[in-house]
C-alpha cells in the first residue's frame, strides 16, 4: 500500500488501495502510524472509525476490488480526511429512524467530526470530513471515558451511595482497570505489557498535546 507524505504548512499522505476488507484492516494500521509520524495520536481512535466508514462505503455501493484513494491532509488545526472512488453517486443523510442501510453510518459521521461532506471530481467523487484537532480532541476521550465509567458503574454495581460522583468515578476507574487485567489474563496477555503500552499511549497523547 503506497504513501506519498509531503511535508510543509499542509502535511498529506495518499493512500491507495483496493475496496476488500482485507485492505481495510491494512488502511486503518497506515492510518495510525501516519498520525503518530505526525505527532497526532490522540485523534486515531476517530479517524480510524471514519477511515472504516469511509471504506466500508466503497465496498458495498461501488464494488468489491473496486480502485479507491484514502487522502489525510493536516491543515489549520484539522484533520482532513478524503475518500476518493470512481462512482459520481453522492451519498446523503436520511431521516435517523430508517433501516440499517439506510446511511446511519453518515450520521455517525457528522457526529464524529466538525464538518463533512462530498463532492464531484473528474474520475468520480470524493467524501471527505474534518476531525478537530485542538483542546476539543482531548476533550473528547475524556467524555468516552466517563461515559464507559459510568456504564462500568451500572452494570457492576457500584453505587454512588451518597458519595460526591467524582469520587465514585475515580474508584470504578481502578475495578475498571483491573476487571481489564483480569480479561487480558485470561487470554493469555501479559498484563504488565499491555499497562506499559497504555503508559506509553498517554504519554504520546499528552507530548502531542
């Protein structure tokens, strides 16, 4: 899978590859080293969901093996992301109630990021969209951390009982933490190693930041 990286004021990287899920694990690895290089990890986890999307997408209303062109492109505080495929048929949002292939996952899209959209080119179309990558970036994990808390709190039992909710968090963090333990265990994972890669994930996050 060939990267063109070109350096300066907008830094970009083009991705080919062809629509097979395969390719779309593959696409998602690119993706996260490109933005580690660029000393952005703490985007990685949307940009992954969009990239996935985004493919999925080419797959099952373009084709199968069908050529496409991933483009991340960093400018003015943003993450661009760009899907290029070889079909002019541009996709719209519907109503949030209708079936499952009805393009929920457009709506998870304009969730997710700050802007999207899609557009016309000379061999097809292009669906790009926009993650911040400012203090709201940050912001983010930490909101998907008390929500995953929280649903920790519910479905564990812990109760607040009384207790200030900062309080009850912080200790839901540490049976969270090591409920985490006991599965990487269970599976066969040395659970020293995967602490040391979360350390090492935090402290990338927070230099970038």
């Amino acid at each position: 899978m060939p990267g063109t990286d070109v350096t300066g004021y907008e830094r970009r990287c083009v991705l080919p590859f062809e629509a097979l899920p395969s390719e779309v694990r593959l696409l998602r690895r690119a993706v996260v080293t490109q933005l580690a290089q660029w000393g952005i990890p703490m985007v990685c986890d949307e940009a992954q969901l969009v990239v996935t999307e985004l493919a999925t997408n080419v797959i099952k209303h373009v084709g199968k093996g069908a050529s496409a062109t991933l483009v991340l492109e960093v400018k003015d505080g943003r993450l661009r992301v760009e899907m290029h495929d070889k079909s002019r048929s541009l996709p719209a949002l519907r109503t949030a109630d209708c079936d499952a292939e009805c393009g929920r996952g457009l709506h998870m899209l304009a969730a997710m990021t700050l802007d999207w959209g899609a557009m016309v080119t000379a061999v097809g179309k292009a669906v790009w969209c926009e993650i911040g990558l400012g203090p709201e970036a940050m912001c983010r994990r930490v909101e998907r951390a008390v929500v995953a808390l929280e649903s920790y709190q519910a479905h564990s039992g812990t109760a607040l009982e009384g207790r200030p909710r900062e309080a009850a968090l912080e200790e839901s963090v540490i049976k969270l933490i090591a409920d985490l333990l006991h599965w990487t265990s269970a599976r066969g994972l040395a659970p020293d190693d995967v602490l040391d890669q979360a350390q090492m994930h935090y402290e990338a996050e927070e230099e970038a930041a």
